[in-house]
C-alpha cells in the first residue's frame, strides 16, 4: 500500500489542529467578557474586557451608579430595557450573550435572599434543583447540601424563622444546587452584621473555590475584595 507524503502531512497537521482544539477547549474553561459595553439611552455606562478562570474570584469595584449592578444583570440575561449590551459573553467556551436567562446555567446572590416565604429550607432549595430523579434521591441531596452548612437540622424550618446569617447561607445552597457554571455576586454581604458578613463570605468564596466556580463580585466595600483574595477591577 503506497501512502503518500501528502497524506502523511495532513494527518500531521490533523494531529496539530486537535492538539490546538484541546489546548483551547482548556483555555475557555470559565467566563469570559469580551469588549463588553453597556450603554442607558445611548450614553455610555460601562465598558469591561476579562476573564475569570474555575475557581477564581473576581472583584469589581465602583461607587453607586457606575454599573456593576447592571453588569451583573446583562452576564445573567435579564438586562432591563433602557440598557444596551455589546460585545460576547462566553461560559465554558459558549457564547451565552444571546441566550434567555433560563439557559445560561449563571447563579446569582443579591443584596436580599429572596427566599420563598410560604416555603421550607428544604423546599427552597428542592425548587432549584435541576430536573430529574425522584423526590427522595433529590431530598437526600438537598439535605446533603445542608449538611455542607451545617444546617440540615433547618430543613424543615420556615425561612421566616432563620437569622440573617442562616438566611444567606440557605440562598447560598439554593444557588449552588442549580448547579451553576458560573456565580456572579451582587453584593450579597452588604446587609448582614460585621460578624456574620465574615463567616458568610469565607464560606461563599470556598465553596466557589471547592466547585470550581468562576465568580464575579461586584462591591464598593474593600473589605469584601480582601476577602475574596482575587484580582480587583476598578470603575
């Protein structure tokens, strides 16, 4: 069987094509802004161009109206009307800028929880789940979650009847149990007390850390960025 150096080339340069497919299916892992640029009534607002890897934490920081807040809503897909966006966001190498916010696999944590009131701990976060699996399989995993917290005891606990504390940390799980690919954070420590704000944060950024999630936080409060021990962008 002859095989010619032409064949020999193009399997060489096949080998190449897919080495270099891999090195950036690599390099994609997390969430990219590219040449982001936010616009209210056509004058411009914002403009952002970063990347934050698995795990990574990045913070940015800016007084009140300089648009982090809006920023988080054009990553998350709910950019309200008066807003333009331009330029790609890409999550794990998938261009999401264009996807309803259902669909973007992006978890956000608020100022408030927005916890469901008339719902149990437990039923707070079995309505985040993703579908599928019984109802005992998927109880047992939210209360696997819990145990996380140390709070599988407030299963079945109103949410009403939590501490701020115990309120964050619930919206917290309920974030991670929809399974994100990325967690954006709209300065979701802001109204808790000085003691409960540290233990919140250490255990948001670990659990970030320990699931690999690319997180953006935007703050105007340094203590926030010293905790999250990341890079800092400044408006």
């Amino acid at each position: 069987m002859n095989i010619g150096k032409e064949n020999i080339v193009m399997n060489k340069e096949n080998i190449v094509m897919n080495e270099g497919e891999k090195k950036s299916q690599v390099l994609q892992r997390g969430l990219v802004l590219q040449n982001i640029e936010i616009s209210q009534n056509q004058q411009p607002l914002l403009a952002i161009d970063a990347s934050i890897k698995p795990g990574e934490v990045l913070t940015l920081m800016g007084p009140s109206g300089s648009g982090k807040s809006t920023l988080i809503s054009a990553i998350a897909g709910f950019l309200p009307n008066v807003f333009t966006c331009s330029g790609a966001i890409l999550l794990d190498g998938e261009k999401i800028t264009e996807l309803p916010a259902q669909k973007r696999k992006v978890g956000v944590l608020f100022q408030d929880t927005l916890l469901f009131p008339h719902f149990s701990v437990l039923e707070n976060i079995l309505f985040a789940l993703p579908p599928g699996g019984s109802m005992a399989k998927r109880c047992n995993r939210v209360l696997s979650l819990l145990e996380d917290i140390s709070m599988a005891e407030f299963a079945k606990r109103d949410t009403d009847t939590l501490s701020g504390g115990q309120k964050a940390r619930v919206a917290l799980v309920r974030v991670i149990a929809s399974e994100p690919k990325a967690l954006l954070l709209d300065e979701p420590f802001s109204k808790l007390d000085a003691h409960m704000r540290d233990s919140v944060r250490h255990l948001v950024f670990e659990e970030a850390k320990r699931k690999e999630i690319p997180t953006l936080l935007v703050t105007h409060d340094p203590e926030d960025a010293k905790a999250a021990n990341g890079r800092i962008l400044s408006l």
